[in-house]
C-alpha cells in the first residue's frame, strides 16, 4: 500500500474546481498575478530588514531599561511613604513636646511670678525690725 498519490489522480486546484469567473474580482486578480509569477518563473524570496533585528534588539534594551526604572521609581516611592510617615509621627511627637513645654514654662511663671507680685522681693519675717550689726 502507497500513500503517494497516482499518476491518474487529478492535481488539486488552486480555486477548488471553479472556473475564473466565479470567483470575486480580487480573487480573480490574485489569481493571474500568481500566474503570470509562475509563467514568468519568479519566486517569493522574502528576506529580513537587514535593519529589523538591530532595532528589535534596541527596542528590548529598551524595555529592559524602562522595567528597570520601574522598579527604581517604585522603590523611591515606597521609601518616599516610609520617610514621609516618619516625619509625620516625628511632627506630632514634636508638636506633643512643644505643648508640654508651654505648658511647664505657664507653671513656672504662675509659681515664680505670680501676677500681683512687684519687682521688689519681699523681706524676711524674722530680719523685720532689727538693725544689722557690722
């Protein structure tokens, strides 16, 4: 048993049995075309952009290069939201510490002067009508 075709079998069509005429004008055209190659013995030789790979080849670069900063730019954003909520708790330790020390410096100057105070201290009991002896 042969799985080649015989010598009697009909070759395959390009247009599957129909005639020129029945097929769409396109069809038609892309038809003679085909044709006139054969008739006059061109081929299809397709050959690469010389200049395809090179510019394949930079525009994966490229790519590489943005990936790259990418992850550089998520990278300083993240650390950019890590210093920024560290400053904002350090600003609100600090804005703590600025209360508290309007609140003693408040204390202390009620308790060392107080407003009905003069600029004169007052003198000692004890010392209040005796003179000084030398």
């Amino acid at each position: 048993m042969t799985t080649s075709p015989s010598p009697d079998a009909p070759s395959p069509s390009p247009n599957n049995g129909a005639s020129p005429s029945s097929l769409p004008r396109w069809r038609q055209f892309l038809s003679s075309a085909c044709n006139t190659a054969r008739h006059l013995g061109a081929t299809l030789n397709w050959h690469r952009d010389p200049g395809y790979e090179q510019r394949k080849m930079q525009h994966e670069w490229r790519m590489k290069q943005l990936e790259n900063e990418i992850l550089r730019v998520r990278s300083d954003s993240e650390r950019i939201k890590k210093d920024t909520e560290r400053l904002r708790q350090e600003s609100a330790r600090l804005r703590l510490l600025n209360a508290k020390t309007r609140h003693l410096i408040s204390c202390v100057n009620q308790l060392c002067f107080p407003p009905d105070s003069s600029s004169i201290l007052p003198t000692s009991t004890g010392a209040a009508g005796k003179p000084s002896s030398p």
